[in-house]
C-alpha cells in the first residue's frame, strides 16, 4: 500500500474514533438503563415487586435491566408469611430475593411490624402483651435470621404514627397498646424494643423506621423528627428513615420535602424513599392525559434531584413500575392510576425518561 493511501486510512480511522469517543460522552443518557445511572451516582433505584409476576418475560426482564434493588410489596408481611402461631412460610419471598441475588440486585425487607396485613388468628387471638411479645420477638428473629446476609435493609416499624386529627401521634394498634406488647403509653417505646431485637438477628443490617405522608414537613413528620432524636440518644439502632411518597397531587411542595430529606440526614441518618408513585387522574380505559403525564415527569424528576441533593439520601424506590401493577387502581376505587415509570405495555413514560436523566445528572 501506497504511503499517503496509509495515512489518510490511518487519519480516517482516528476521526472515526473520535467521533464514537466523544458521541459516547455527549449522549450517554440516551443510552443507559435507570440502573446504570444510579449507579454512577451511588444511588440504589428499587422497585417494589410480586413473585407471581416473575413468570411474565417482559416483567422480569424489565425490572432486572432498570433496577438495582427490589422490596416485596406484600410478601414479607405476616398474612403471607405467617398461616398459622407457628409456621413460616418463606417461599413466596425466597422466589424475590433468589431473583434479586441472580440479578445483582440489593434486597429492601418490608415490613416487620405493621399494624395491617396481619393474619386473623393474630388479630383476633386475644393475646396478653407477654404473649404478643413473644411472638413478635420469635417473629423479627426468625425472619431477619433467615435473610441475614441477603436482606440489606429492613423497615422495621411501618406507619405508627397517625392521620387526620390524630396527625403527629402515635397510632393505636395491636403492637402499640391494644393490647402491646408491654408497652403501651410509654411512646416509642415498643418501637425501641423493636429494632433491638432486629439489630440481635442481623447486627449488619440498616434499619428503618417508614412511613406515609411525613415526606414534606408537618405534624406528622416533626413527630418522627422527634422520635429519631430520642431514639438515637438512646443507643437505638436506628439507622434510616424512610419516606414513603405516594403523591397524588400534582403540587407536591418540593422545597418542604428537600427541607425534611435535610433535616433527617442532619441527624446521621439515612433516608430512602421506598414506595413513590405519582397517581393521575384516569379515565374510565385507565389513561391519564397527556398534560399529566408531563406534569408527572417533572414530579419524579424534582424527587430524584432533591434526593439526590443530599448525601445521606441513598434510595429512590418506586412502588411497582408498570401501571400494570400498581396498588393505585384498587386504592382510589380506579379514579386514578398510570402512577408509575412504565405503561401498561412495559413501554418507558415521561417519567421515566425525567428520572434517567436526573439520576445521569448526579452532583
Ligand atoms: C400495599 C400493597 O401495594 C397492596 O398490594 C396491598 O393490598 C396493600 O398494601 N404503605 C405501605 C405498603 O407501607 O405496604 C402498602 O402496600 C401501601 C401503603
């Protein structure tokens, strides 16, 4: 070959290089998955999920390219693992947490102790408090033993504080004081000794304390503020707090939540946001507007950036992440849904595209 034919297949070569090089860094929210993203950022994106859905290949496939994380929306509470005073039935929730180990993917625990979702022989048992206690001791410590090492955080205690007009006070519940377990009307008490006996079965693992509308600040969330203080001076192995946002307007107060992600990070702790949806307004085929839909996009992409604005928040988990599946149609009687990330057909949304991109833009 001649010498000059040499050089300019040489000088082509490297502008063709160049050209794939710099399109690389030029584009690359174009191209990555959720996951990818997050990752860059040190961010866990999880989504809560059903085993019975795994078999579905656009399912599976989906969740396991988007996301790094997955929580079990029911299959970790009582009335599924629980049949009877004395069994375990793990095998729903195995099937999850083999699928999230094959997949690479960390494994949120939820929820150990919560007053709904119990199974009827427990509530309507008529147990003493020395009774209950025991088996909510046996309860935490047989089922954190058993994902010990696979389960790398847990919500140990879910929405125990109120609504309405009882906002900012503790619920009253069957773990709380009808009866408790021990400790009724000595505040968070119960709740101390809850995350006591986790922290026995899996020193390892991150414990949170999660609940529902505490994400901007008001009197529910200035309780909880409270109670981590008062935890944490106990020595209560308390580690995060998790935030549950469900939005369903379409004004959230975004600069109140970034306010109460700050104050609680303030304290050490960690926050996740573990079960956002942004439910619309749907007609009676279950879609939503277009207008909504881009107005829901903004929504996910000011969460993601005000998670992200903080160091101490280290989760953004979506509940579900096909309108597929959502708890939101049986939630609002099916006023509302297209809640999540990703249509009925596994196709991505807006907000799906606003959360990839925000989480690409990490500071
Ligand atoms: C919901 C599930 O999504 C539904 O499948 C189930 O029927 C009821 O519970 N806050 C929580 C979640 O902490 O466990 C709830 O999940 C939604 C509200």
């Amino acid at each position: 070959m001649r010498p000059a034919l040499i050089r300019r297949l040489s000088l082509f070569l490297f502008a063709l290089c160049l050209l794939c090089f710099l399109r690389g860094f030029a584009a690359p929210s174009e191209t990555r998955t959720l996951r990818d993203a997050a990752s860059q950022s040190h961010l866990l994106v999880g989504a809560a999920v059903r085993p019975a859905q795994l078999s579905e290949s656009a399912y599976a496939a989906t969740l396991a390219r988007e996301f790094n994380m997955l929580e079990p929306e029911d299959v970790l509470k009582w009335e599924v693992l629980r049949p009877d005073p004395q069994s375990f039935d793990f095998s729903q929730a195995d099937q999850l947490v083999d699928f999230a180990l094959r997949h690479n993917m960390k494994v949120r625990g939820h929820t150990l102790v919560w007053h709904r979702q119990i199974p009827a022989w427990l509530a309507n048992g008529n147990y003493t408090p020395a009774e209950l206690s025991k088996l909510l001791e046996t309860h935490i410590k047989t089922v954190v033993a058993h994902y010990r090492g696979k389960v790398f955080a847990w919500d140990v205690v879910n929405e125990a504080f109120d609504e309405g007009n009882n906002a900012g006070k503790q619920r009253s519940t069957i773990w709380y004081d009808q009866p408790g377990i021990g400790f009724a009307a000595q505040g968070p008490a119960y709740i101390a000794q809850c995350f006591r006996w986790v922290h026995h079965a899996d020193p390892d693992a991150l414990l949170f304390y999660n609940e529902a509308e505490a994400d901007e600040i008001n009197s529910k969330s200035d309780a909880i503020y409270a109670m981590s203080q008062h935890l944490l001076r106990g020595g209560v192995p308390l580690n995060g707090i998790g935030l549950e946002m469900h939005i369903s307007s379409l004004h959230p107060n975004i600069s109140s939540i970034s306010e109460n992600i700050a104050r609680f990070t303030a304290l050490g702790l960690q926050v996740h946001i573990t079960e956002m949806d942004v439910a619309l307004p749907v007609d009676s085929s279950g879609n939503a507007s277009l207008a909504d839909l881009q107005s829901q996009a903004e929504i996910y992409r000011q969460i993601a950036a005000a998670c992200l604005s903080h160091r101490g928040c280290t989760a953004i988990q979506t509940w579900g992440f096909t309108d597929k599946y959502s708890w939101i149609g049986s939630h609002s009687k099916h006023t509302q849904g297209a809640a999540l990330l990703f249509d009925r057909n596994y196709h991505p949304k807006p907000a799906y595209d606003a959360m990839r991109i925000a989480l690409s833009h990490a500071p």
